[in-house]
C-alpha cells in the first residue's frame, strides 16, 4: 500500500486525518498527512492499521512487500549462484547450487 492509496483509502470514507491519527495513536495530525502525501513511509504496522481499521484484505497490504523481497532474493540467489559456480565444485557445492537453482526456478515461474 502506497501513500496514494493511503489518501485514497481515507478519502473514501468520511473519516479525517485527525480522526485517523487518533485510531493510530500518533499525536500529530501531521504524520498522517505527511504519510498520504509520501513525504515520509508509514511503517509496516501502520500500514496493517489502515488495513483493519478499513476492513481491507492483508494480502493486498503484503503483496507489494512481497514482490519487493522476492525481487531482491532472485537478484541474490543469481549472484550467489555466479558465485558458487566459479569456486571448486565439491560434493556439497553442488548440493547448494542445485538447492539455490530450484529455489530461483520456482520463484520465477
């Protein structure tokens, strides 16, 4: 969930900035303006509280998190296994390249 959909969200409903910031529990209406604006990352947990306070489903909340990480674990898995490739291919080496390549083949299909 973006800061666009964090104004979006809010819009939708009859609720204020202040009414949200004091669901939340911040004190200043400010954080939550500046959160829907994108001048500052609302953290997870405040990410989760829009969630349940507008009834939306966790996975859409985690779905851009999770895209994210899983971007980040191919671009490793790939350098990691360069890596393995260009040391001396023992028993348990190969072992490891295979078990980093089924995890890349299944996280890209």
């Amino acid at each position: 969930m973006n800061h666009q959909n964090l104004r979006a969200v809010r819009k939708k409903s009859p609720l204020k900035q202040s009414d949200i910031s004091f669901l939340i529990g911040v004190s200043e209406d400010a954080r939550v303006s500046h959160w829907e604006r994108g001048r500052r990352n609302p953290s997870m947990e405040i990410k989760l509280l829009y969630h349940i306070i507008f009834g939306l489903p966790v996975d859409s909340l985690l779905s851009e998190v999770a895209m994210s990480a899983n971007n980040e674990i191919i671009a490793r898995l790939k350098s990691r296994i360069v890596q393995l490739e260009s040391t001396t291919k023992d028993a348990r080496t190969l072992n490891r390249i295979e078990f980093l390549q089924n995890v890349l083949i299944r996280l890209t299909t």
